[in-house]
C-alpha cells in the first residue's frame, strides 16, 4: 500500500473523528493525487466515513458529549438536505462541483482565521 494512501487515510479518520471534516483531507487526497474525478471522490468519502462516524457517534456517547434531544430536531431537514445535495450534484459538472468545494474551503479556512471563541 502506498505511503501517501495510509497517511491520507490516517489524517481524514483522526480529523473527521475529531468534527474536523476529514473528509477534506481526503477528497483532496483523492482528487489531487490519484487525479479522481469529484463526484467520484466524494462518493468515496461517503462511504470511508460511514465507520468513522459509527465510531465516534459511540466514542461521543460514552462520554455524554452529544445531547440527542438537540440534535432530534435537525435530523430530518438535514437528511432532506443531504438528499438535495445529491440530486442537485446530478445537474452540475464535476469541474464546477470542485470549485465550488474549493471556495468553500477557502471560506471556512478564512472565516476560522477571524472568528473569536
């Protein structure tokens, strides 16, 4: 297994563990170095985190971190978001979908520079 395979893996897991979203590491990863097409690499990410986040979910709830009567109200619009997402990722090219994934992370990336905890 190549190197840069298992650091990628090692990096997307410990951040998205850590509510990091790994799954930039990752599709950077994916889409930078192994040259996969967007759609593909977020496919990808999708199912790579599914354990990831089966696990912290658990590792949270050990520890009482995550209140699931917050969290219950915002289950169902988010799902509905998250199917959105998906039929809306049908109507546009993966070009675009990399750059608009790119501004976002430029947007983040500013945003935590500024914001004050």
């Amino acid at each position: 297994m190549d190197f840069a395979v298992i650091i990628s893996s090692l990096l997307s897991g410990l951040l998205g563990a850590m509510g990091f979203g790994g799954g930039s590491v990752l599709i950077i990863y994916l889409t930078s170095f192994l040259s996969l097409p967007q759609k593909q690499a977020q496919g990808i990410n999708l199912v790579f985190f599914i354990p990831i986040a089966l696990l912290s979910v658990i590792m949270y709830s050990r520890q009482k971190i995550i209140n699931f009567k917050e969290i219950l109200p915002v289950i169902i619009p988010a799902l509905m978001g998250a199917f959105a997402g998906f039929m809306l990722l049908n109507f546009i090219p993966g070009e675009i979908a990399g750059k608009l994934f790119g501004g976002l992370l430029v947007l983040m990336g500013i945003r935590q520079i500024f914001i004050k905890y």
